[in-house]
C-alpha cells in the first residue's frame, strides 16, 4: 500500500511580456504554475494514491479481486490483534541470539509486512500502537541481511502511507531510511527505502524540508541516474513529490545537481518503451518549470522540450500526456525570452507543439482537453508573434476547433450573462465580458454575431462602458464595439478564451 501520485509511488517572477490591458491569463502566469505545482499534489492524491499494490517476492502487484473480498470480509478487530501480536513477538526476536535467530526476525517481518498490505483499512494504528516504529528502525541497521532490511523498509512503507500522523510516526526511522540510499546498501533495499521516502515527502511540506535537510535530494537525484528502469523509476517519483513546494529552494537545487539533466534526457528518449518512467520523469519536469526560474532557462537549453513533443504525439496514455502538457504549459508561461526558446516561428519543433496540443484538444478525455486549453492560454498570451503562430496552423484545425467551442457556448445560452458581467461595477467582470462580446462579434459565422450581441442590449451595455473613470475598458470597448463591422473577416481569439472556455 501506498499514498504515491500516478501508480507508484507537485520562485516563478511576475512575467511582463504581456500588455496589462489583456486578460488575467498572462499577467498572473508564474503564480498559476505555482498554484499548478501546489495543487496538484492534492489532485493526483486524491485521483490515484488510493490504488493499492502489494510488493511480492520482489514486485509489486496490485490485490486481485477474488483476494480483495476476502480481505473486507475478515474482521478489522482480529486483524489488528493479529498485527500487536506479530509486533511483540518481534520484539522478542530482536532480543533472542540462538539459532535461527535471523530467519525468526526475518519471518516475523514478513508477516507483519503483509498484515499491513492485507486490509482497504490496513491495520497501522494498531501496529504504531504496538511499538513498531523503533523496533523497525532497528532492524534496518548497517550489517543486517539484505532480506531484514528489505522486509523492515517494507514495512515502514506501508506505514508511510496511512494518514497524517501516522506518516508522521517514522520520523525516527528517516535518518536510516535516507541513509540506505547510498552506495552501502543492495540496490532493492535502496530502491524500497527510496518508495518509503516518497511516501512521508508526500505528506506535507514540514517532513519534505526534514528529508531535505537529511540529504534527501541528493541521493534521490542520484538514483534517478540509474539504468536500471525501476530504481530510475521509483527515485523520479519520490523526487517529484520531494520537491513540490511551495518552496523553490529544492527545484533549484535539483537542476544544479551533476548529472540530473543528462539523466532525465536519456530516460525520456526512451518515453515509448518505458512509458511509467517516462511519467514520473514529466512530473520532475511540471515542478521543475513550475517553481524555478532557475530550473527553467536550464530546461529550455536542452532537448527536453522536443522530448516532451515527441512523447506528447505519440502517447496514448492520459497518465503520461497530462504531466507532459502541464511541463510544456508551464515553459510557454514564463518570460518572453523562454516562451521563445520552446516557440519559434518556422522552426519544426513549433509547428509539432502545435499539432500535439490540436490532437489533444480533440482528445475524448476532458481533463487532456482542460491541460491543452491551458497550454494554448499561455501561447495566446503571449507576443503577437505567439498568437501569429497559432493563426497560422488554419490549416491543422485550430481555428475550427476554437470556433465550434465559442458556437457551442453561445447556442447553450451564455451570451446574456456575458452581457450582464459587462455592465458591472467590476473592472475585470466587465472586461471579461467585453472580451467575449468581442469575440462573439468577430467570431461567429455569417455575421450572426453583432446582431446577437445587439440583440442582448449589448450595444447598449458597451456604450455605457465609455466613461472617463475607466479608461483602461474604453480601449477594450472600442476593440469589441469595432468587431461590428470588421475591415477584416478574422477571427481574433483573446487568450481569456482558451483559459475559461468549457472543454467536455
């Protein structure tokens, strides 16, 4: 069992780059990945911690269901009696010296491993009750069996992956577990050690900052170097939940380790192979972008961003792709001189970020379509040259796709409340509304859009807007009240409506 994000196992500035009279997408962009970076750890726990997988003879597996429904049938009372037995008989172990002393410790730990892996309600509170953390911490001693130190990290991953204060239980088990990362211990006890740490960085940002200042980091950065795919694998994932924030301070540490991007690049050339490493690897990515400055000039100078395309039109799976465009919308979120490196005008990478963000804004799922629109969000908010690309690609169905979205909203009846938020005392509801008025105007076909809007009284509620004390709307009055009569039949799409537009 485990609480990890996707199967196993979240100091942006201001940027300046856009014009101040554009929507809220481009002028908060480096505190929405921050706020991307922090929620979603929530998210992804909530969406996908809950799958339970129980480690056997070296794997990990999930429960089949034959399994599952003995386990809810048994008694969550005999089952906890069962775990404080386990647990006192293993005290006794540790302070028996006969022979067969090791087996004895070894079984006992097999068993209350699996006592801990054997309940949708596993039995933790009784274990913690027991005393099991100290006699744990010490069987993971230097010197012991490879077999005890993997049963007992075992164990403490379960544990980790309970509630609140019962991850919080294994503080004095963190120095060891840090510990056996290193070089001195097999690689299977480190990689178990490495899924018990991501368990308890998961949980909140006071026991990320203890492993932090363990040594966490650096030994997880380590691992992650590995080519062996589930050590790469596992020390990835408990990397990404080690630097989720809020604080940048890990990010930047991280990107600056010898080797980090060297090894995220080699792994993602191989993202069709490997797709499970190719996720948790672009989930070290969306932190990385999200919370460093530093970690994303890094980023952009590398072949991460053509890796992240090409695993963005050749996936299929939603687990990979949602990480992989939340990374590519956070690179185009930043200044103008980095939104460049990952978009330029007539370069092939450009044109295939593109295409990949159309096949996902067609995609069935609507959560892909929700990180596709945000992505594009971010590009529309950007320079003219941005939204030039865009235009640009009529040819692949972008602007189609665009204007079904804008006559679906105004056919469900949207248009009137639009009208209505134009008239408001609020500066940023009345743009708001006048963005979309503008782009229902210029945007619906057949010239169905100003005698809608005139219908609404929203000639009127725009004539209203013309006042000395907002000035800053009278700009975006005249843009709307001028898509009347355009001198040009284009459709000009505000980057508000890729943020807000509903997708499924």
């Amino acid at each position: 069992m485990y609480k990890a994000p996707k199967e196993m196992a979240d100091e942006g500035l201001i940027s300046h780059r856009r014009d101040p009279i554009k929507s809220s997408v481009g002028n908060i962009a480096s505190m929405r990945r921050r706020q991307h970076a922090v929620s979603v750890g929530k998210e992804r726990r909530e969406a996908l911690v809950r799958t339970k997988r129980f480690c056997r003879d070296g794997f990990v597996e999930k429960c089949d269901s034959s399994d599952r429904e003995m386990i809810i049938d048994e008694e969550q009372a005999e089952l906890d009696a069962q775990t404080t037995r386990t647990v006192e008989e293993l005290k006794s172990s540790v302070l028996y010296q006969g022979k067969g002393a090791v087996q004895k410790k070894v079984d006992l730990l097999r068993d209350l491993r699996r006592l801990l892996s054997r309940s949708e309600i596993p039995p933790i509170e009784a274990a913690l009750q027991a005393g099991a953390i100290p006699i744990l911490a010490q069987c993971l001693s230097f010197g012991s069996p490879d077999e005890q130190l993997l049963e007992a990290a075992w164990c403490l991953t379960n544990i980790a992956a309970g509630e609140p204060e019962q991850t919080k239980a294994l503080l004095p088990a963190l120095p060891l577990l840090v510990a056996h990362l290193g070089e001195k211990s097999s690689m299977p006890v480190a990689e178990q050690c490495a899924w018990a740490l991501g368990n308890v960085a998961g949980e909140c940002e006071e026991l990320r900052n203890i492993l932090l200042a363990q040594g966490a980091l650096l030994s997880l950065a380590r691992m992650m170097q590995s080519n062996k795919s589930s050590t790469a694998r596992t020390a990835a994932w408990a990397l990404s939940n080690l630097i989720k924030g809020p604080d940048p301070e890990a990010s930047t540490e991280l990107i600056r380790i010898d080797g980090v991007l060297d090894s995220i690049i080699r792994h993602l050339r191989n993202a069709q192979v490997d797709e499970e490493l190719a996720t948790e690897l672009a989930w070290v990515i969306v932190y990385l972008s999200a919370l460093s400055n530093t970690a994303t000039a890094a980023i952009v100078k590398t072949d991460i961003v053509q890796l992240l395309v090409q695993t963005l039109a050749a996936a299929n799976s939603l687990q990979l792709l949602i990480p992989v465009l939340r990374s590519l919308g956070n690179l185009v979120a930043g200044d103008s001189h980095t939104t460049s490196a990952v978009l330029v005008a007539g370069h092939d990478i450009t044109g295939s970020t593109i295409l990949a963000l159309i096949k996902c804004l067609k995609s069935e799922h609507r959560v892909l379509k929700k990180e596709a629109a945000w992505v594009l969000s971010n590009i529309a908010a950007g320079s003219i040259a941005h939204k030039q690309i865009l235009f640009r690609m009529e040819g692949a169905g972008l602007p189609n796709v665009i204007l079904e979205h804008l006559v679906a909203l105004v056919k469900a009846g949207c248009l009137p409340g639009f009208i209505t938020m134009v008239r408001s005392p609020d500066i940023e509801a009345a743009r708001l509304g006048l963005q979309f008025l503008e782009l229902v105007m210029r945007g619906l076909p057949n010239g169905e859009g100003p005698k809608l809007v005139e219908q609404g009284d929203g000639i009127d509620a725009m004539e209203r807007k013309m006042a000395p004390a907002t000035s800053v709307l009278n700009v975006q009055t005249l843009k709307a009240a001028g898509a009347i009569f355009p001198a040009k039949e284009t459709l000009y799409v505000h980057p508000w409506y890729f943020d807000r537009m509903i997708v499924g």
